[in-house]
C-alpha cells in the first residue's frame, strides 16, 4: 500500500481539550503517546489542527446550541444542570464542562482541518483520532457527543467531492450523522452495530433506509451481541463492495469507534483489532480520498492500541507486538503486548441470520440505487451571468484554502512545546519541524 499518503492531525490544544471530555478523559493523549513511542509520527505527514470558527460550527449546529454552549465559562464539581442545559442535551450523558464552545470548537476543527487536507490533495488519508463524535444531533449534545464533527467535515468535503460515503464501525448506531442526511442522495451511510432491546441509541435497524429522496442511501446492519471478528469481516465483505459499487463515492468517511472490541464496558462485542484492520484496508483498497475518525473506546489502553495498529497499517509500518517502553507503558499491563485477546463469549450472529440481512441490503440497493448509479449530485457555485460552473467550483476552493496552509518550518519562532509533544518519556523521539504543516489564516 505504498501508493497511500497519510497525514496525521495534532494540535497540542487539541490533544488538551479532548482529553477533558467526560467520557474519555486523558484518552487523547494516552493515544499520541503510543504513537508516538512505536515512532508511526515519522511516517505520516503531522498537520496541525486550527479550531473550528462560529460560522463552521453553525454550517450544521443551530445558533442557539452554540450560544448555550457559549454560556459555560467556569463549571463548578457542584453545578447542577437547568431546564434549558437538558433541553440542549447538557446533563446526565453529556455533563457540562467549563469553556464548552473551545472545547467543540477544537473538536471540530480537527476534522475540518482533516477534511481540508483531502480537498486540497495534501494527502489521501487523512486521520483525526480526536474526531468521531457521531450522535451530536443539530440542536444540541447526545451520546457524550457535543459536537458532530463528522457532519462538518463531510460538509468541507463536499466542496470537492459530490458524493460521499460514510461508513460507521462503531458499537453504537451513528444516529446523529444519519440523522443529518436521512433525505440525501449525496452522502450514504453505512453502520455496521449492536441492535438490541434497551441498548442505546435505539436506532440503527435493518429496515431504517432514509426518507423521501434519500431513501434507500443509508444502511444499516444490526448485528446481536458478541460479535466476532469473523462475524463482522463476512458482513463487511458482503455488503460494503456492493455498497461502493452501486453508489460510486468520491470519498470516504470512516469513523473506527473502539468501542467493538472485546472487554469495552460500554460495548458488548469480541473485536480484536483484526476485523477494523480488514475493513479499513477494504476501504483504502479503493484509493479514494479517505477520512478517518476516531469515536468511542472506553477501554483506553484497547483504543490506543487499536488505533495504533490502523496508523500503521495506512503508513505501511509493521509494529512490534511488545509495546515500547514511554511514560504510560505500566497503562499496557499486564501482558504489555499490542494485540487484543478476543474474549470466550458465544457470538449470537448465526449465519443464517447474517445472510438474510445481506440479502435484503442487497435488494434494497438495487431498487434504490440502481437506476440512479450514473447520476452524479452537481457541485454549484454562481458565476456572474448567474448560471452554474460546476468546473470553476473545485478552483475556487482550492484557491481558497491552498493559501492557508504553510509548512511550520516556515514560521519564525517556533514554540519548543510541539516538540515536547513528541518528546514525552523519551529523550530521542524529537519532532522535526519540517514534518509539521500549519493551516493559517
């Protein structure tokens, strides 16, 4: 897979503010560090993030969950939350957090500044660790998701490309980003996840296709409990060539939440990293511009380990299965090895009911898509005489973001915090600053 060029995106804000979200904290930075020790940063490309503005975050979100989010300054251990915080998803799985819109806005810019890469060519994937937050729904946080960044970023990315398919490997049903494009025919999605009674969200079944003119452009695959690195390869192999063919992306969105894997205490699936790997390398194998996002993952040290393992594999590295000695290896206990052991647990998915809900994806994606598979959704910017220049649009943008982005080498007075980034618990490991690139304004 040599032909794949592969940007990383950091930020040391970024890293900083993801790790204060709730749900996952320290996580971010546990997850540097490891690709930091295995040295995967001197095989990719590092693109520093810029935080989202107002006008990026409202391209999806509405104005009045962005001034609530404004209205948290300093949150206090004792702060209780209003009528009006639960009315924007700010409570019980969504607590408030002091500096809320900073805190979103790097989220989301991390993906956007991802997206940004793609655009411009810069690299053919593109990958924000920090990014995945797929149940944020437009007028407010659900799901330990503030903010949808993935939306924003298929938003930048359909700028350039006209059709886009997001793909979600998540444990949980991506509802917020299929909830953005239930009725669109420029962005399918596909979620492969645990569909059970009580199990959140809720949403996600065989026959939940989209609505009006999107119908038939999200998928769904509800699979039982403990499913199975087998389990999820028959289906991914079965379903997402299908998938690809009939709808013809331009590029592609992956959201790798971890939260599949075996022993995760928000999951109740028996992934190793062997099934995400597949899949991934399914995707890449199209060579299409490609965007990947991290999500859930409540077994940290697993997280870091799976998502580890998928930089490699898009930089081409093989990595030693013995974790490198770094400031957070006593985290990789008790075994100190890379791989994830699959758990004993009965996979509930038999084949006969796997084979079933391939057959009906398959059926719908020839009523649906079929006739409609040489259509091409037009990019349209107005030229002066008022008609549409579908050529010129991908100039302009172009244009106007090319100028934006710098080599950090370039910049006068570089702070040595970057490099400390790079330099936690190991002397050697120096970041060169001609490795770093810069979106300015």
């Amino acid at each position: 897979m040599n032909f794949i060029k592969c940007c990383y995106i950091w930020n040391e804000v970024l890293i900083e503010q993801c790790d204060r979200l709730p749900a996952v904290y320290g996580r971010a930075s546990l997850i540097h560090d490891l690709l930091v020790a295995y040295n995967l940063h001197k095989n990719i490309k590092i693109v520093k993030s810029s935080p989202a503005t107002y006008d990026d975050l409202r391209k999806f979100h509405s104005e009045l969950y962005l001034d609530h989010l404004k209205s948290f300054s300093v949150v206090d251990d004792d702060y209780i939350s209003t009528p009006q915080d639960e009315e924007y998803g700010i409570g019980y799985d969504c607590p408030p957090v002091s500096n809320m819109f900073d805190l979103v806005s790097n989220l989301a810019g991390g993906s956007i500044t991802a997206a940004k890469c793609l655009l411009l060519g810069i690299t053919n994937v593109a990958i924000n660790w920090c990014g995945g937050w797929h149940h944020a729904q437009r007028f407010g946080a659900e799901g330990f998701c503030y903010v949808n960044d993935i939306v924003l970023a298929i938003e930048t990315l359909k700028l350039k490309f006209s059709k886009i398919l997001y793909i979600d490997l998540d444990i949980h049903h991506g509802n917020g980003v299929q909830d953005a494009y239930n009725l669109s025919k420029s962005v399918f999605t596909l979620s492969f996840h645990k569909y059970e009674p009580g199990f959140y969200p809720g949403t996600g079944s065989l026959e939940d296709i989209g609505t009006l003119a999107g119908k038939g452009y999200t998928c769904n695959f509800p699979l039982h409990a403990c499913y199975s690195d087998d389990t999820l390869e028959y289906v991914f192999q079965a379903v997402f060539p299908a998938v690809y063919s009939q709808f013809a992306p331009d590029s592609i969105v992956v959201q790798c939440g971890a939260d599949a894997l075996a022993r995760d205490p928000n999951g109740g699936a028996a992934l190793t990293a062997r099934a995400y790997c597949t899949c991934v390398k399914m995707v890449l194998d199209k060579r299409k511009p490609t965007l990947l996002l991290g999500g859930g993952g409540y077994n940290h040290a697993n997280t870091a380990r799976l998502w580890s393992s998928i930089t490699a594999l898009v930089a081409g590295v093989e990595l030693d299965d013995n974790i490198p000695e770094h400031n957070n290896w006593i985290r990789y206990g008790p075994d100190y090895m890379l791989h994830i052991e699959p758990t004993l647990a009965r996979d509930l998915n038999q084949v006969t009911y796997l084979d079933a809900c391939i057959d009906t994806i398959k059926d719908n994606l020839k009523k649906y898509l079929e006739n409609n598979r040489t259509e091409k959704p037009r990019l349209e910017t107005k030229t002066g005489n008022n008609h549409t220049d579908v050529s010129m649009h991908g100039k302009l943008q172009d244009a106007n973001i090319k100028h934006r982005i710098i080599s950090k080498s370039a910049s006068s007075n570089s702070n040595d915090t970057e490099s400390k980034m790079f330099n936690k618990g190991n002397e050697a490991k120096r970041l060169n600053y001609n490795d770093v690139y810069d979106f300015v304004e």
